[in-house]
C-alpha cells in the first residue's frame, strides 16, 4: 500500500502517518517508550513542587502570589507536552527535512541576541524578553537544531547505502554546521550553552561511526579554545570569578563562592529523608540564590533528603537508559545520531547542574532538565522526548 497517508520503515510494511499514526493501537499504545514519559512526566511534577517550595515566599519575584512560579512551571509543562505530541505526529524524519529552515531560524534568533533586543538576566546576555514576564532563550534550541542538522548530513549517505561511514568530507561538514551558531552563542558569551553543545558535538560523532581522528582532534581543539578563550579575555569577570571560586571554595565566600558554600549547607542538612517540604532552613531563608532555576537541586537535597534527591538522579537515569536502547534499536543510523545526541546533552547537562551544586562542576548556569523553572530549556527537553518517541515510534515492531 502507498500514498499520502502511509509509509514503509525499512521494508517492513506500511505504517500511517500524521494523527492516523498517532492513535491508532498499533503505532502509539504499543511503540511509545512509556518509561520516558512517565519519568519525564514525574520529573516535571517533582520540579513543580520544587520551584513552588523556592518561589512561595519570594515575593521581590512572585508579585505577591505564592503560586506564581508553579503556575507557570506547570503551563510550560504542558506546552512542552504539546511540543512532545506535535513532533511525534510530524516524525524526526519530517523534521529532517526541514533541517535547512530549522537551522536558518535558529541562526537568526541567535543572532537577534547579539542586537539591542538581546537581554542581560542573571549574568547571561543570553535571551530575548518578549513582554509579559515571558522571555525566549534562543540557545536552548539550537542544541536540538545541531543534533538534527549533524544527524542529516552524517547519515545522509550511510542509510542511503552508499557508505558504510561518513566519510572526512561530510564529518567537515557537519562540523560547519555545528560551528557558526556555537562561535555565536560563545560571542554572547553563554559558557554554559557552549560546553553543553561541545558534547552533543562529541556524542554525535561517536555515534556517527566516524573516524576517532576526528574526536581526538576535536577535543584537542577544544582545550587550544578554551585556553584562546581564557587569553583573549572574551569571557566576562563573573564567569572567570566562577572558575576561580571552583578552583578554590574558600575564595570569597561572601563573594562569588557564596553560591556553592550555601548551595552544600543546603543539601548537607537535609540529611536521609530531609526536612519536609518547605520546611528547609536554607530554602526559606532564602540563602541560596537562583533555587527555582539554577540550584533547584538543593531544594531536593534539604527538603527531600538523600532519598528525595536521589529519586531524581535515578528518574533521569531511566530516561538516559530508554534512550540508549532506542539508539541502539533503531535500524536507521540518522536516529541513531539523533537519540545519541540527545544522550549526551541530557547527561552532562544534568551532571553540570548537578556537580555544581555538590561542588565538584564549576558553576555555569544550566537547568536541570525537565525539574528548572524555565520556559525555553522544558520547550527544549520536551521536544527532545518526542524526537525519542518518534524514533521509537518508526522502528520495525519486532524490534
């Protein structure tokens, strides 16, 4: 069978499109990978509570209502949900070829940060305010637009049956690619957004099949730009105060180590089972900073305990787990590329934010997936999990 609403996966027959494939008993009851969504779902809902915990008494950011945060955490759930269903039904493979326009506009709102319309907010000049209390963080996309860009032109000729590995030419290519917005949001300077894209660069190449000469050669170029960086004075002193307070905790604890000193002192009194839920000393008191955002992990760690904090890592543990067997599943080395990408951005993001909090990561101003407050970064993952679902989605049903 052929036409406009069926397709063939790898020979195995012809499958429905749009939202025929999206409800029907045969595609989506039994191809999602539920243990994503539930996780992710759960994730969200525990972030809920936590920014809600964070923000209550916060009335210099809540305007006076408690459920100011929530609310909003909660409806950016729910469009990142939307997002979620929106690419399952349009499949990562539409989405490839629509790369080009992806990319084009991804470039351009990058660059729109760079203009008077770009705005400052928590030391990143970073985001673009749209009024209302709503504001756009143009950075968080193009991770996904690198993945997919990357995705297409590595994979092109391997699933085409051509090559078996992409070849020197299409992995400069792909570097290309990934290189201009990431020299942009550098020039911004987003530290943070940079070092996440760095290793989604490098799980891509990994997973591409492409010559390790090439991962060798990109990390050694990654340690001469980060000391070219560092040289050139293109990071600003809060971010070189970041590293240096990292370097030594004891710098300033009153100053640019106040941070993670309160950010431990929190996690270190929730002990084994915390102290309840708003209940945390240092949440209430408001001695950590950025804790809806930033440091929503040591809400977890003092009101939730060892137990409760430890209930995160493992839930995003599942989700890197699920995602692992989807790129080893799938038999088209694109979504291979895709799901691997996607591995490497939730794991180190997820490490970054973590690690800072414990000490052991330099501070760098990334969300935690899925549990931050945060509009662009839980758009983002949400799409994410649907490049996931779809890969999954699309795969021969033996597998």
């Amino acid at each position: 069978m052929t036409g406009a609403n069926s397709f063939s996966v790898s020979g195995y027959g012809p499958q429905r499109t749009g939202w025929a494939r999206l409800f029907a008993r045969d595609s989506l009851a039994r191809r999602l990978d539920w243990p994503i969504m539930l996780c992710a779902v759960a994730l969200s809902l525990i972030g809920a509570a936590l920014v809600y915990s964070a923000t209550r008494n916060r009335t210099e950011l809540n305007q006076g209502d408690p459920y100011y945060f929530l609310v909003r955490h909660l409806f950016n759930t729910g469009i990142g949900f939307a997002l979620m269903v929106g690419t399952v039904w349009l499949g990562h493979r539409t989405l490839r070829t629509a790369v080009p326009v992806l990319y084009g506009i991804s470039v351009f709102l990058i660059l729109l940060v760079l203009t008077p319309l770009g705005a400052t907010i928590n030391g990143a000049h970073a985001w673009i305010v749209l009024g209302g209390g709503f504001s756009l963080q143009p950075s968080e996309f193009v991770k996904i637009t690198i993945i997919v860009g990357m995705a297409m032109l590595l994979a092109a000729r391997v699933d085409a049956g051509d090559k078996q590995h992409p070849d020197h030419r299409t992995v400069m290519q792909s570097l290309g690619l990934a290189a201009v917005p990431i020299l942009i949001v550098l020039l911004m300077p987003d530290l943070g957004s940079v070092m996440v894209m760095v290793i989604i660069v490098l799980g891509v190449l990994l997973a591409s099949g492409a010559s390790n000469r090439w991962v060798l050669g990109l990390i050694g170029t990654g340690a001469i730009g980060a000391v070219a960086v560092w040289q050139l004075g293109i990071l600003d002193e809060y971010q070189i105060n970041r590293f240096a307070a990292f370097a030594n905790p004891e710098l300033d604890p009153a100053g640019v180590g106040y941070n993670t000193n309160q950010a431990r002192i929190a996690i270190g009194s929730g002990g084994l089972f915390g102290t309840g839920l708003g209940k945390g000393s240092q949440t209430t008191g408001q001695f950590v900073p950025e804790q809806q955002t930033d440091f929503v992990f040591t809400v977890a760690g003092e009101e939730l305990g060892f137990i409760g904090a430890g209930l995160i890592i493992v839930l995003l543990g599942i989700v890197l787990w699920r995602a692992c067997r989807i790129a080893r599943e799938t038999t088209e080395l694109y979504g291979t590329i895709v799901a691997a990408g996607i591995i490497a951005w939730f794991a180190f993001q997820s490490f970054e934010n973590i690690g800072m909090t414990l000490g052991i990561m330099p501070v760098a101003g990334l969300p935690l997936p899925f549990v931050s407050y945060g509009g662009s970064s839980m758009f983002a993952v949400w799409v994410a999990v649907g490049l996931l679902q779809s890969i999954r989605v699309q795969r021969p049903m033996s597998a």
